[in-house]
C-alpha cells in the first residue's frame, strides 16, 4: 500500500500501520517531515531548519515493513491502481492513503502570490527570515526606504499562526534588532496584524480573544479588525476601504485550501479544495483509497468540515490506516469521530492560551501557565530527540538572553516574486502531466462537476 505525503497524517498513517501485515511504500517531495507548527520561529530567527524538519527515512528506520520514496506525485490510474509521478515512475498499489496536507488560499487577491510571503515550508520560512533581516540592513544604509514601507511588516490573517507570527516578530525588533542595528530608531518599525472578521484567533472563547488581542496592541502590533485585502502591490497593501499600508513585507496568513494534487486526481471536491470522502474516510466509489488530514473533506455529525490542524490529521492518518487493517484483515469499517482536545497558541513571551475540550474538563489557562503547556506540548509532538533537545535549548538561551541566534541572512534565498513564478511553473507542468493519465474519473473540469468554492 501507498501512503502519499509526510505531514501529520501521513506520518501518523504510517507508524499505526507498523504491525499490520502490509507492505508501506511512503511518498513525499521531500525526505523530510516539516513540523509546521514552528515554522514562524525559523522566520523570526528562534529556531533553525534543523529544529523543525526530520528526515524521514530516520523516523522509520526500524519499521520493518516501511519503504521511503522521493517523488513528486503528478497523477492516478484508477482503473490499474497506480500512482504516476513527476518523473515518469508508476507505482503500484491495493491501499492507498491520501495525505498531501494544504497550502495557503489567496481567495483570489490579486498580488498576494506575487508579493506575498507564506510559511507552509522550510524554505519559505528561511526566505523570509533573509527578507526581514534585510529590511534592516537595508534601512541602516538608506534611511529614506523607511518612508518606503522598508520597516512596516504587515501580516494577513489572525488565526494562531498570524497571531504567533506578530508576538514573535515584535520580541525581534523590540529585542535583537536593537543590539544590532543601534542607529535605527525602533519608533519607525510597524507590525501590523489585518484580520477581516472582528476578532484575533477566532475558534477560541471570546475572553480568550480579548487576552491576546490586549497583549499584542501592549507590546506593539497594530491589530486592525474588520480590515480586508483588496490587492496587493509590490510595496503597498490596498484595503477594500481605500486606504493603502506602504510595506515591503507582507505576510499571508489567511487560511488554507487543499493541496494543488486534488485536482489532478479526479476527484469530487468540497469546499477549500478539499476531497469528499464517505464516512469511513474512504474515497467514494473507491473503497481502496482514503483521504486524511487537510486535504480530506470529511464532515462531523452536524455537516460541518474538520477543522484544519495537526490534532484532526493526526487522528485522520491512525483512523485511515486502522481501516486498511482492517480491509486487508476482513474486519468491519467504522465512521471517523474526531477527539477534540482543545486549541493552544502563544501571543508572545509568558503570553499563551491553552483552551482544553469539555471531555477534559473545559480547562482555560492564560498568560504564563498557557505559554508553558504550549512549549511542552510541542516539544511532545516534535519528532526526533535531537530536534526535541535543540529547540529546548534554543528556546531557553533566548529566553534568558533576549536573543535570537539564527539571525542568518541566506543570499541564495529567493524572493516571493521567483517563487510564485516558480510555483506556477510547476502548477503548468504538474496540470500537463497529470491530464492526460487520469484515468476512471472525470477531473474537476469536466461538464459533470461544479467549481469548487473556495474558503
């Protein structure tokens, strides 16, 4: 059986079918698994790549019936049940387990792929952390770039990554910029946090709301609620209400939709791009194929879609798997039931929110305490002992010295610009050679389907 990507899902998949009497051929891009979740500290300079991505072959290097394969998959023969990658190979499979994660949905903005920054993997997140460290550089030596937007970062989207983001970019300003560029004035820095609805981090309790709201305008960020992007410019930001922000930096984080490979599956989709499954998880009308994680479309008792975060992935990936046991075993299918364990996110230094489930208890912690079960909690699902150790160690050294050791600018990083041309060169290629070997559906182009609405 295949399990196609190594993020929370397909990682999880993969470990629960440690046992089970099948043989695991795991796929991904790259041979690596990106802890998201902590990818905004590698762009403000906390933590480096190593401390958020593990190779993936170490993960399973004693699981004995795991294979690894690099590779980029580009399409599906359901009729011969095989997988078509990038590079020509076709991989055969009994099971298959979708769970190719998300990418971010620019809702059709013009400008934010172009101009925009995103943090959905360890290169953009490096790309990001040599632009803002060059903004600096670059407003030492020409000050009139300040009046150019060269020090205003604006941020798109409150969610827990956008509120994460800003706690943690004012603590670089406010904390190592000084040290290395005394001859700005940090009066001129802006970090402006948009969100179009009218309050940050929007699942959690209102009181919550209220918390980090208070503690990000105290520390600095200019929060501005009901504010809605319109367009966006190499050096500005258009609101729908007129105004425009001067900035050169411009971070989005507004939401997600299904990765691009859903498309190219032939797939029936929902609502983000995301594929509809049956109860189980199972794809209709292919009984052999799951889907788990972002890209999945599976809907909880009321009708409502799973939200998209690590615990929904983590629990998809194990469920998905436990039915291929069960399917090669002649056991019984059961319907997916999603565990809610509640929401964490920090607003900064000794600033957090841990919000558990009324299954355990309904438990609210702000400030200190909130902060701290979010640093254990992500220590607990870092993979890796060496990662685990490297991040406590960094987080600690910049904890007791207000510093940020990864303050490295890369000259090689590409620019948002080269990547969206990038992105959409592959977007041209992955379409062109996926078309064509599709075979027992009809695509999302077809007369039969409806466009997909987006989030």
């Amino acid at each position: 059986m295949i399990v196609v990507g190594t993020g929370f899902a397909g990682l999880n998949a993969a470990k629960e079918l440690k046992d089970a009497p099948v043989e695991v051929l795991l796929v991904d891009q790259h041979n690596y698994h990106t802890f998201q979740p902590l990818l905004y500290q590698v762009a403000t300079a906390g933590l480096d790549v190593g401390d958020v991505a593990h190779q993936v072959r170490g993960i399973f290097r004693r699981q004995r019936n795991l294979r690894f394969r690099q590779g980029t998959v580009t399409g599906v023969d359901w009729q011969q049940h095989s997988l078509e990658l990038a590079d020509g190979a076709r991989l055969p499979f009994d099971h298959l387990i979708l769970a190719p994660g998300a990418v971010y949905n620019d809702f059709g903005i013009p400008g934010v792929k172009r101009y925009g920054h995103m943090l959905k993997s360890v290169s953009e997140a490096n790309t990001l952390r040599s632009h803002i460290l060059r903004r600096f550089e670059r407003a030492s030596t020409d000050p009139s770039s300040v009046d150019d937007g060269a020090l205003t970062f604006v941020l798109v989207g409150a969610g827990p990554t956008g509120v994460e983001m800003a706690g943690a970019l004012v603590e670089l300003i406010d904390r190592a910029v000084p040290l290395d560029f005394p001859e700005l004035d940090p009066a001129a820095t802006r970090v402006v946090l948009l969100e179009m609805t009218g309050a940050v981090l929007g699942p959690f309790a209102p009181r919550s709301q209220r918390y980090a709201e208070r503690v990000l305008r105290r520390r600095g960020v200019e929060v501005r609620l009901n504010a809605k992007v319109a367009e966006v410019r190499e050096r500005e930001v258009v609101l729908d209400s007129g105004e425009t922000l001067a900035t050169q930096t411009l971070i989005w984080v507004a939401g997600v939709r299904g990765h691009p490979l859903a498309e190219a599956l032939g797939l029936e989709l929902t609502k983000g791009f995301r594929v509809r499954t049956e109860a189980d998880l199972s794809v209709p009308g292919h009984p052999e194929a799951f889907v788990a994680g972002d890209l999945s479309g599976a809907v909880d008792a009321d009708g409502r879609p799973y939200p998209q975060v690590a615990q929904v992935a983590i629990q998809q990936g194990r469920h998905a798997a436990r039915m291929v046991r069960r399917s090669v075993e002649g056991g019984t299918r059961t319907a997916f039931r999603y565990r809610d364990r509640g929401m964490m996110a920090i607003v900064g230094r000794n600033a957090g929110i841990a919000e558990l489930s009324r299954r355990l208890g309904g438990l609210r912690l702000r400030g200190f305490v909130g902060w701290l079960g979010w640093l254990f909690l992500h220590l607990l699902y870092l993979p890796g002992f060496k990662n685990r150790v490297s991040t406590l160690f960094s987080w600690v050294y910049n904890y007791l010295t207000y510093e940020r050791h990864a303050r490295l600018i890369l000259e090689s990083a590409p620019s948002p610009a080269e990547l969206a041309d990038r992105r959409g060169e592959l977007a041209s290629h992955d379409e062109a050679a996926a078309t064509p070997k599709l075979h027992g559906a009809r695509g999302p182009g077809s007369d039969a389907d409806d466009d997909p609405t987006e989030r």
